[in-house]
C-alpha cells in the first residue's frame, strides 16, 4: 500500500460502527450485563474501485507496443485487487506476483509469482484475459507487478465483521447495481443492517436518495448474501470509488475524495503509459518512411512521410493531453492534502510524496511539450 493512503484510508474505515447483544442464549456473556449491547469494530471494509467492473470502454490500444499492453494492464488493476481481496486466493503471503501478456492473434497469460492458489491465479487470468487487444503480427508482451495494497477479507474477528467480510467480497457481483454512476465520481451508500440469528438480513439503504434504483438493487442483493448466523445491528458505508471518474465529489469526505482522486490518479498513469507507447510507435513507422525516402527519394512518398508525420504530431498531443490530465490530478490532491493538513498534521508526510510526483510530472509535460515542437520542425513542410 503506497504510505500516502494509510490516512485516508484508516478514517475511511473508522465510519463503521456495530452493536449486538452480549448473550446469543448459547452461552453465558463474557462482556457487560447480558442483553446490554456490545460495541464492536468493524473491519473488513476497504475500498471498492468500480473500475474493477466490467467495461465496455474501448482502450485507445493501437499502435501496440510494449508500454500500450502494459499500460492496458494496469488499467485492470482494481480488478487484480478483487482477486487478492478473497483469502482463498492466497496461501500465505504472496511474493513477486506479476501479470504478463503476449499478443499476436490472441492474447496469451501469464501469472507469476508465489503465494496464489489456483483459484487466486485464475482470477487474475481472467481480469487480464478481458482486455480487447488488436491482432499483431508480430508478438508484443507487457508484463505488471501486481502488489496488493490492503488486506485480505479475514474471518472470525467478530460477527460484525464477518457481515462486512460477507458484503465486501459481494461487491464485485452488485456491479450492476452501480451502472447509472457512469464516468462519475460514486455516491456514499450507508447499510443499517439487521441480521437475525437465523443470518436474515433487514437492509436499508441510505446516502443515495438521488438513485432509488441503487438503493433498490443493494437492497435486493444484500438481502440474498449468506449471512453470519447472529444477532447484529450495524451501519456499514460502502467505501466506494471510481477510476474512471474525471474528478472527485466536493461535497464528498476528505478522506473519500483523497480515494477518489487516488483511483483517478491511477486510471491516469496508465492513459500515460499507454499514449507514450502509441507515439514512439507511430515515430518508428514515419521513420521507416523517412529512411525510404533517404535511400531512394520518391515524389510519392512525399504525401506517405506528411501524413505519418502528422500521425507523429496527433500522438504527441495525445501524450500531452494524458500528461495534463495527471498533473491536474496531482494538484487536485495536493490542494486537498494543504487544506487538511491543518487540522491532521499526517497529511504533511501526503503532501511532500505529492509534491516529488507533482514534479515528476510537470518535467514529463515539459519534455514532451519540447518534443512536440522537433517533430513539428522535422515534418515536411507543404512546399515541398
């Protein structure tokens, strides 16, 4: 987990609360006066990327390189995380996991690493296996370490954690209750549950009056989870993001938004990465012409070389714009990180991790910006 999280992150999870008799009538109690209720922390509520659902957005993935397919990969990231989230995915604590793709006129997988279970390599097999990448005819593989930044879901801690546990690894199915969010930064669902001793869940679903559909749909899936078989009323927020979102919610938790813009940030380096890789592609293709027409100069390879060149130029406008769009993320972070850390001193460690990336950054934009002009220097020029 990248340290800067570890804020936002705990008082994300410090919002959830549970209480539940001290005496199930199977034994005596152990806490206060029987019938009193018990206070309990809940765990097992991190964060849940919606860019960890299915998409039919369609990944600017042409020209392939090496940085396009792993750049593709990184945008399933949040569905990686999916897979590590469930304790059967693991035996113990997994080591050097990566994900890599070959493509020609398929996509062939390969997972490495130690500590998964067959059910935990499969999982991440699949979230690779449904990206649509272009036939190439000649193989081009990327390769991504996957490191898991949270905790798996751990059992028996307590009854209202297990409940949480149960919801949480649920969530991935219930992605179609959050179809309506779209590109949008999510709202801020709140379960009150009431879970009987027989595991029957009494579900209200609030912080989502503007979407009774969602609230319709969480109400309907919750209800059918499997429950702990024990008497437990709790409130529990769903701690809901979206990579794909241009921007955060203002109205949202400091916390949250810091989450928000952290799975936007994320979206973002792999856009990058992505839109690098097509433009040094598309460099090599106008110099293959240009070395043609070196060896041999040709009226009609004239036409070819502008409008490769121009290809070059729309790729470092593409890699521009997907820089900017980073940096704008950084600064949205860095101006809620200077707010913040006025009243909670550790945003200050936030901030200076912020500011080297901010920096970082902003040279890329300058370097390319540089770029940019050598290639509009180097095209040839319409008189010619």
């Amino acid at each position: 987990m990248s340290k800067r999280l570890v804020v936002s992150i705990a008082a994300l999870a410090a919002c959830a609360c549970a209480t539940t008799s001290s005496s199930n009538g199977s034994g005596p109690s152990t806490g206060p006066a029987a019938g009193a209720p018990e206070k309990m922390a809940v765990m097992n509520n991190s964060p849940f990327d919606l860019a960890a659902c299915p998409s039919k957005r369609a990944l600017a993935l042409e020209p392939l390189s090496e940085e396009v397919v792993m750049g593709a990969l990184l945008t399933k990231s949040p569905a990686f995380q999916e897979c590590l989230l469930d304790p059967r995915a693991t035996q113990g604590a997994p080591g050097d996991l990566a994900v890599k793709v070959t493509v020609s006129d398929g996509a062939a997988v390969v997972v490495s690493g130690t500590g998964l279970t067959d059910s935990g390599k499969a999982c991440l097999e699949a979230a690779a296996k449904s990206l649509a990448f272009p036939v190439s005819g000649t193989p081009v593989a990327g390769q991504v370490p996957v490191m898991f930044g949270g905790k798996p879901v751990a059992w028996g801690q307590n009854v209202a954690s297990d409940v949480a546990g149960t919801i949480r690894l649920a969530l991935p199915s219930m992605c179609g209750c959050f179809d309506e969010v779209g590109d949008n930064a999510p709202p801020e669902p709140v379960l009150e549950l009431k879970v009987s001793a027989e595991g029957a869940a009494d579900v209200v679903v609030d912080g989502v009056a503007a979407s009774p559909g969602m609230a319709a749909c969480l109400t309907e899936k919750v209800k059918a989870l499997p429950m702990p078989k024990a008497a437990v009323e709790m409130k529990l927020p769903l701690i809901l993001v979206n990579g794909w979102a241009s921007e955060t919610t203002a109205g949202l938790s400091a916390p949250l938004q810091f989450q928000q813009l952290e799975a936007i940030r994320a979206r973002r380096t792999a856009e990058v990465l992505m839109a690098a890789g097509r433009r040094g592609q598309t460099a090599l293709r106008y110099d293959e012409v240009v070395k043609k027409y070196k060896a041999k100069p040709n009226s009609a390879l004239i036409a070819e070389l502008k409008t490769k060149c121009a290809d070059v130029l729309g790729a470092d406008d593409a890699q521009l714009g997907a820089l900017k769009a980073l940096v704008g993320v950084y600064e949205a972070e860095t101006k809620l990180v200077q707010a913040e850390k006025a009243k909670e001193p550790a945003w200050a460690n936030v901030e200076a991790s912020l500011a080297q990336q901010l920096t970082k950054a902003t040279g890329e934009v300058v370097r390319v910006e540089a770029q940019r002009g050598n290639d509009a220097n180097a095209c040839p020029k319409s008189g010619k």
